[in-house]
C-alpha cells in the first residue's frame, strides 16, 4: 500500500454556505450520507477512483480539514504512531461496510487519521 490520502474531511460552522462555496468553486455534487445528520460526502472528479470527502459539522473551533491515509491494518498503524511520540485522538471505529479509522495526531500536533478499507467493517 502507497499511504496515500484517500478521503479528507472538512468541517463547517453553516453546511449549507460551505456546499454552496465548494459546489459552485469546484463543481463538487454533495449527498446526504444515509443515517448522518449534518454529513455530506463528494467526489473530487467524475473519473473512477477520484478522491472523495465529506463536509460536516463544526464539533469545536480548533477543527481543520482532516485527511485520511490509507493503511493494511489500523491498529498495527495506531500502535506505530504511538511508538512514534504520536498520540490517538479518536481511537479506532467501525464506518459499517466501509472499513475501520482512529484519528491520530503527530508530535507537533497535527490531526490526521488512518484508514483501512474493510467491507465486513460493523
């Protein structure tokens, strides 16, 4: 596996002016994600395995963009990070039928998550 970024997250305080600036700057068509309140995902192209994302809501002031980096195993990465002088800020999680994350931050404090493609993921 490359770790490449494979999803990303934007947070926002009003959903609606966020779609809005997005959709008409980039072009990118949001849909409601079935069973999340205040989630909306897109796809960053129209070609086959483009980037995708999600907006949300705003959960607290110092939220930024969040992106995900593709790994084989969450927990073997979790453990690695730690190892590393790196800390897990949301410890790993179901996304049922998709696959595991744990959002995670480096020693200078950045967040980021890890992510492991897992269909059988509940």
């Amino acid at each position: 596996m490359g770790h490449s970024i494979v999803y990303f997250e934007i947070p926002a305080d009003d959903l609606q002016r966020a779609r809005s600036f997005y959709g008409q700057l980039f072009g990118w068509q949001f849909e409601e994600m079935p069973g999340m309140d205040d989630y909306l995902t897109f796809r960053t192209g129209t070609e086959e395995g483009s980037l995708g994302g999600g907006l949300w809501k705003r959960q607290n002031a110092q939220q930024g963009i969040t992106n995900y980096i593709g790994v084989d195993d969450v927990e073997q990465y979790v453990a690695k990070i730690k190892e590393l002088g790196g800390a897990v800020v949301v410890p790993k999680q179901p996304v049922p039928g998709m696959g595991w994350f744990a959002w995670c931050s480096d020693p200078e404090g950045n967040t980021f998550a890890v992510w492991e493609n897992d269909e059988a993921a509940a």
